[in-house]
C-alpha cells in the first residue's frame, strides 16, 4: 500500500484470524471440561523438568568456562615457570578469547530464554483480551497482539539455538587449545628440566708415554 505507515502496515500482517486450535476455547478430556488456559498450564507442567535440566545445562557451561578461564589465568606461571613460547602464548591468547565468547553466550542464552517465556505469556494474555473483548477493535488489537507473538517467539527459538551452539562450541575449543598449550608447555619444561640435570659427558683424556 503506497504511502502506509509503518505502524498500519504492522498492523495488516498480523491483523489475520486466530489458528482454530485456539479458538476452541474448551476440550473435553477425561469427562472435565479444560479450558485453553489450563491446557496450556497443563503442558508447561509436563515440560517444567525438561526446562530445569536445560537451565542446569546453561549454568554448568557458564561456570565451567569462569573456572577453567580463572584457574588458567591465576595459576599457569605457578604450573610452568616462565617457560612460554611463542607458539603456546597464541594457543592460550586463543583459548582464553574461546572461553570468553563461551561465557558472553551462556550469558546471552539465558536472556533468549527468558524472552521466550515472557512471550509466551504475552501470547496467552492476548488470547484472553480476545476472549473478553466486546467489540471489534479490541479483539483487532488482541489478534495483533497474539500474531505479533507468536512470530517473536519463532524468531526467539533460532535466536537460542544459535547462542547455545556458541556456548558449547566456544567453551570445547577453549579447553582444546588450553588443552594444546599445557601440551606443548609441559613438553618444553621436561625437556629444559633434562637439559639441566644431565652431567656433561666425561672427556677422555691420553696420556703421553715416556
């Protein structure tokens, strides 16, 4: 439409029918009467463990990428000594700089997953303005609402699978390149200790005869 404002032209996406599982606003299960708020309570109890192991999950990673990034920090001269190359400086630059994205994303993950649930609940507030609304442009508004919904939380479940790919990712390559740098590390430094304690080989020497 030529010359729409944003804000109508919003309002013409999402101002379509609402899907007919919702508008159905009561089942019949096990002879009792459920309306579609207490199916919906329903499902979110069965998925309530579910969603207490996945903020377990999130949490596990994020401590474990703060501890491995602290512990290496703190105490890599007291394991090594000042043996550091050029080759294990760039593995451990590279594995702090993994654990750090690992860490920024478990934090971004949780955020993702707090907006999913709050526009769930933004989602269900819309089907019950619809459901009391006593007029047109009320249940317009209500529609809008729920369709506008419904697509953030689309949008929300490939924005989570992409943070929590990061998390994991960043955090396994971080513990692989420390991983390679306490390899090598500890190689150089057995090496140099060997060095250190082998006797220099005794020298023969011939003595001239009279």
């Amino acid at each position: 439409m030529t010359g729409a404002s944003p804000k109508n032209v919003v309002c013409e996406l999402y101002d379509r029918p609402l899907p007919a599982g919702v508008n159905a606003w009561s089942v019949v299960v096990d002879g009792k009467d459920l309306n579609y708020g207490q199916v919906h309570e329903l499902i979110h109890r069965d998925i309530a463990v579910g969603n207490d192991y996945r903020k377990e999950r999130i949490k596990l990673l994020t401590t474990l990428a703060t501890g491995v990034f602290a512990l290496t920090v703190t105490f890599h001269k007291n394991l090594f000594g000042v043996s550091l190359t050029r080759t294990g400086l760039w593995f451990i630059l590279l594995g702090w700089a993994a654990l750090i994205a690992s860490l920024l994303a478990g934090l971004v993950h949780f955020r993702k997953w707090e907006d999913f649930y709050l526009e769930h609940r933004a989602q269900g507030n819309a089907l019950w303005r619809h459901r009391v609304a006593s007029d047109e442009p009320g249940k317009k508004e209500a529609r809008i609402a729920f369709h506008r919904s419904s697509a953030k939380i689309n949008d929300l479940q490939k924005s989570y699978k992409k943070w929590n790919l990061i998390q994991s990712g960043g955090l396994i390559v971080g513990l692989a390149f420390i991983a390679v740098y306490v390899a090598i590390t500890g190689f150089d430094v057995v090496s140099e200790r060997t060095k250190t304690s082998t006797p220099p080989a005794a020298t023969d020497k011939i003595t001239p005869t009279k």
